[in-house]
C-alpha cells in the first residue's frame, strides 16, 4: 500500500490521505529522492523494486530528485486538513516541496458557491426552442381526416 502511495506521490506531485498513512508515505518517498539523487544503476533497480513503473523511476530520476538536489533532506511536507466526513479519521495532503507552487484540489461532487455560470450551449437552447414554435406556427396544419363509420345501406 505504501508504494503504490509513493507512486502516486510521485506521479501526482501531491495526495490526500489519513494523516497516519502520509506520515508513513513521506519516509518511503524521501528515500526514493534520496536515491534518485543518487542517481546510479543500483539506486535504478532499488527504486524500481519499490515503484515498479519505468517511466515513474525515469520521471524520479530525470525530473524530480535534479529539481531537489540542493535540499537535504525533507523533500515533503505533511499538511493536515480536519477530519474525514464519514469515519472522523484524521484527513491531512502529503506533497512534494517542488519549486512549483502546488495548490489542493477541490473534491469531485462538489460546487463552487457564489458563481452560478451557464455554459454558452445552454443559453442557446432557449432561442433555438422559440425558432421551432414560430416555424410551426407559419406552417399551415392538415386537418386531421374524419374517421366515419362505414355503414352498411
């Protein structure tokens, strides 16, 4: 569990878990940096053993341990958000100190408040509606036939 965690740490720059689960998650993570600081064929193949994802040993090596070099240790931070709506568990975001600024995502499901916009193909419903009633309109409408009954003289 812990390194497919790290993996997405690495792949995602930042997540959201227990706060228990990240504290654990940073000391996989800062020793994957350390060894992609490393940078050598042994530091490769012991980073994969834990990753086991060629482009994200490759991303750890190539990008993220060169933008960390001259840091010395606490490549993440741990930062606690309240607790967990359904279980009451300690929710905190584990993310890596890039130079980049990293910003928390908004939950899936969840609405802004305070700005109600209409996407353009909305507001064109309404007119394209009001066309068809005024072409209908135009048209001249068939009487509908008379069924009679036919009779037997």
């Amino acid at each position: 569990m812990l390194a497919n965690m790290a993996a997405s740490l690495l792949a995602n720059v930042q997540i959201k878990t227990t706060l228990h689960k990240a504290k654990e998650v940073r000391k996989v993570v800062d020793k994957l940096i350390t060894l992609g600081k490393r940078g050598d064929l042994h530091a490769h193949r012991q980073a994969y053993d834990v990753i086991r994802d060629r482009k994200l040993v490759k991303k750890l090596f190539d990008e993220i341990a060169p933008e960390l070099e001259k840091r010395n240790g606490g490549y993440t931070r741990v930062l606690k958000l309240g607790q967990r709506r359904g279980d009451a568990a300690p929710a905190a975001v584990v993310e890596l100190l890039m130079k980049k600024p990293v910003v928390v995502e908004k939950e899936k499901g969840k609405k802004e408040k305070g700005k109600a916009k209409q996407p353009a193909a909305a507001a064109k419903k309404p007119k394209e509606k009001k066309e068809k009633k005024e072409k209908e309109k135009q048209k001249p409408r068939a009487r509908p036939k008379d069924k009679k009954k036919k009779t037997a003289d």
